[in-house]
C-alpha cells in the first residue's frame, strides 16, 4: 500500500523505515488538518500519531481522496471521530501496547525527580554551590500512591511502586483480578485520593474522564500531595491545578502530556514566543516537571510501535483478522 505518514520527525522515520514490510512509504513533518488533507490524495492508508486531527469533516474528505485504512502509531485514540471513519468506510487500526514499562519508568522518574530535585542539584553543581537548602524530599518507602487506571501501563507502574514499598490503593472502574490477587487494593476514585501522597494517572481519555482531575477533586487532596499524569492531558482542567499550586493544595506537579500540547510538543520552539498563557504559568513553578509527551521515547517502544503498525497494515492487506481495530 501507499501510505502517507503525517507528524513525523527523524525517529519515527527512522524506525518505519527500518521495520517497513514492503508498503511505500512518503513521510509529512505537518500534522494532518482540514488544512492539509488534500495531501492525502492518491493514498490507499494514513499513519497518524497523537495530535493529527481526524474529525467528522476530514473523514468526509478522507473518503472522497480514496483513502481505506488508518494506521495510528499510538494506542489512545481520542483524536480520532470513530462513527465518522465508520460512515466513510474507513478501518481505524492501532498499536494497543508498546512497553507499556517504558511509560511507567517515566512516571517514577518523574516521582523521583520532584521528590529529590535532582534537576535542581545537578544545575547547583555545575554552578559550585554544594549546598542541601530546599533539596529535602521524602521517602518512597510506605509512601501513600494513588494509582489511577490499572491497564497495561497501571499494572507496570504498580510493579515499581511494590518495589519500592509503597502503600497503593487503585481506582478502575474494570479492577484487574491478577493484581487484586497480588494484594492491590481498590476504591472509589475519591477513596483512592484521600490521603496520597502520590496521585498517578494511567488511564486513556473519554467523555467519562475528561477533567476528572478538577477544583473539586483536587480539595480531596492531602495537603501538598504529588499530582503526575502520563496519560492524556485532557484528563486535567488545568487552570484548577494552577490554582491548587498557587494555594498549595497541590505541592507537586509532574506531565508528560498537556491538553493544548498539539501546538507545543515536538517541536522546537526555542526561539519562539510562547502563546500559551497556561503552561508560560506551569513551568513558572518551581514544583512542576513538565516533558513533551516523552514516556514511550524508547528503543524497545519504538521498535513496537513500528512492527505492530506494519503487521496492523499487512493484516488489512490480506484479509485477515483485524486484533488492532477500533470501531466506534
């Protein structure tokens, strides 16, 4: 097949070329928009990523330049309008799991690196000063953790919390019996906050859960309690979580995803003006970590993504059983 792959930067080249399986290949930096959709002419498949934009109008279009098949090299798929792809007769095809451990190592590096502020420590050498004021964190060992979400990623990231002997309570509206045989506790999503020091999102994004993480659950917090999410920044209202900074309801804030992050990350905007008022005020904070949508950024993950994409491709190519499909 002829597939046009949009948001491309150098790795993901890199990788699909490496473990292509025989398709054409022509890769697009743009992120697919109404705007640009009439690059898609002449494609038999697309291979988006997380920030294309696949709504009700550029399905219309999508259909009417030919295209059958989207491939998306991610597992989320909020970014996708799944009954329009239905009416264009369009296949959604997706990678459901990539080292799902490589997301959750992220998560405790970024535990971590709040906690010990060895972000700060490092810059301090570098400049000679030795000095310990303000570097003071706390101890992982019987620290309190709020796990959100219990999939893939969830379970990897309850693994490392028991290796370091945290206290987890979970909350997923479908608990996992293997972990509640391994002794994980569940709750309601309020019993699991109450009293974390440690709050953990793992979960994708729908109209149940979006902004699940506002004014009102943030009151639910224990006093300075740390907030992390690696999942999907719509799970945030992020002007409350200002607000809970500023108040320090909120003591620590770490993201690796952002709800506008579509103009933002994986770009460099270095020498750019930042037109985002709201993350301009995050990374004002001197508790707050942010990455650009780093956690799957691995070699093992990367080279998941690829194969499950081609094998996705191929599947539809030869009339099999589609496993990665989702349908409206």
């Amino acid at each position: 097949m002829k597939i046009a792959v949009f948001s491309t930067c150098k790795y993901d080249q890199e990788f699909l070329e490496k473990y292509n399986s025989g398709h054409e290949l022509v890769f697009f930096e743009a992120v697919l928009s109404l705007q640009n959709v009439a690059l898609t002419q002449g494609f038999d498949a697309l291979c988006l990523f997380v920030n294309d934009r696949a709504d009700a109008e550029v399905f219309a279009a999508l259909e009417e330049n030919g295209v059958r098949l989207i491939l998306l090299r991610c597992a989320g798929f909020n970014n996708v309008d799944l009954p329009a792809a239905s009416e264009a007769g369009i296949k959604v095809l997706r990678v459901p799991a990539y080292s799902p451990e490589a997301v959750a190592e992220h998560a405790m590096a970024m535990v971590l690196t709040l906690n010990r502020k060895t972000h700060k420590a490092y810059n301090r050498v570098r400049e000679g000063n030795f000095s310990l004021e303000g570097l003071i964190g706390f101890n992982l060992h019987h620290c309190k953790v709020a796990l959100i979400g219990t999939g893939n990623i969830g379970k990897a990231f309850y693994k490392i919390l028991k290796g370091f002997g945290c206290e987890v309570m979970a909350y997923d509206p479908y608990p996992d019996e293997s972990l509640i045989n391994e002794g994980l506790k569940y709750g309601t999503l309020e019993e699991a906050i109450a009293e974390a020091e440690v709050v953990s999102l793992h979960c994708p994004l729908s109209d149940d859960n979006h902004h699940m993480i506002n004014s009102t659950t943030l009151a639910l917090f224990k006093k300075g309690a740390m907030l992390i999410n690696t999942s999907r920044g719509g799970l945030i209202a992020t002007q409350d979580v200002i607000e809970a900074l500023k108040s320090g309801q909120l003591g620590y804030l770490g993201l690796d995803v952002y709800e506008q992050e579509s103009e933002l990350f994986f770009q460099n905007l270095s020498e750019d003006v930042i037109q985002d008022d709201q993350i301009s005020r995050l990374i004002s904070f001197p508790n707050v970590l942010i990455t650009s949508h780093q956690g799957f950024f691995t070699k093992e993950a990367m080279e998941q993504i690829a194969t499950t994409t081609f094998a996705n491709a191929d599947a539809y190519e030869s009339g099999l059983p589609l496993m990665n499909e989702v349908q409206a």
